[in-house]
C-alpha cells in the first residue's frame, strides 16, 4: 500500500508542481485534492478488497465463459454425431427407394404383360363370339331359306294338285293319309 501511495504522490508531483501559483503542498492545490481523493478512494477500494473481488468476478465470468466453450464443443460433437447419422439414414432411405423404384418398375411390367394377355385373351374370346355368331346367323338363314324352299314347294304342290286332281282322287288319297296316321299311331 505505501508503495502504491508513494508511487502516485510522484507521479502526480510532477504536474502538480509545474502549475506553479500555488504550492504543492497547499489546499488550494485542485490537483493535491484529486490526489488525495484517489488515494483515498483507490484505498477504500484495497479495504474492501475489491480489487481480489474483481478478479473473482473476472475468474467466474472465464471459467463461465470456458464452460460455455466447452458445452459448445460437445454440442458441435453431438450435432456432427447426428448429421453423419442423418447422412447414414438418408443413404439407406435412397437405397431403399431405389429398390421401391425398381419393384415398381417390375411390377408395372408384369402388370403390362398381364394386360396385354387378358387383351389376346379378351380379343380371342370375342373373336370365337363373332364366329359362333356368324355360324348361328348362316344356320338360321338356311333354316329360313329351306322353311321358305318348302312353304313355296307345298303351296306350288298344292296348287299342281288341286288343278290335277279330281274330287274323288282326293278323297282317296285323304283316306289313304288317315289309313297312313291310324298304323303310325297304333
């Protein structure tokens, strides 16, 4: 403390005594007064020992300061312990879409091959429809055409026949038509 004291009064003499109208030493002396305020004042601050209250502070703000740090470098580890995690599943979840994209890929051709079977398959069995259609229709048209071959033949028989035939041909020939029935039904 008298170190501090004897430094500053020589530190501060030199201005002081250079003002030179009055003495150093006097009360009149503004500087003696801003000198022995400060001893004063940096005295009360040795008292409360707030110079080793400081530098507790200044300790505790840097050993907060170097916790921080050091919580910053195990965040930063953590986060690049989760970003090459991340990148590890991104990598699998490409692979995995990839195998999707090609089992679509499969599975959207087999589904075109089997289209493209049930479409033969639906032509053929319309194909086979239209022929059975076609066969049905010639069949009926040559029903039709001998049905109508044989309405012409009996109404042009009929008609030779009545022109030819007298009363009692007739009558003969419809009793020889029951006599014809009567031994087809008995």
């Amino acid at each position: 403390m008298k170190r501090l004291l004897a430094l500053t009064l020589m530190l501060a003499a030199g201005p002081a005594m250079a003002a030179g109208d009055y003495p150093f030493f006097s009360l009149r002396n503004t500087d003696l007064i801003v000198l022995i305020a400060f001893v004063i004042f940096a005295g009360v601050l040795y008292y409360f020992k707030v110079p080793g209250i400081v530098t507790g502070l200044l300790d505790k703000r840097a050993d907060d300061i170097r916790g921080e740090l050091d919580e910053a470098r195990r965040l930063r580890e953590e986060a690049l312990e989760v970003l090459a995690n991340f990148e590890k599943q991104q990598a699998g979840v490409q692979d995995q879409a990839d195998r999707i994209v090609a089992r679509a890929r499969e599975d959207a051709q087999i589904a075109a091959e089997q289209a493209k079977a049930d479409m033969q398959a639906s032509v053929a069995r319309r194909i086979k429809a239209a022929q059975d259609q076609i066969a049905s229709a010639e069949a009926a048209a040559l029903r039709e055409v001998r049905d109508r071959a044989a309405k012409v033949a009996v109404a042009a028989a009929r008609e030779v026949i009545a022109r030819k035939l007298s009363d009692a041909d007739r009558r003969a020939l419809v009793a020889a038509s029951i006599k014809t029935v009567e031994k087809q039904l008995h």
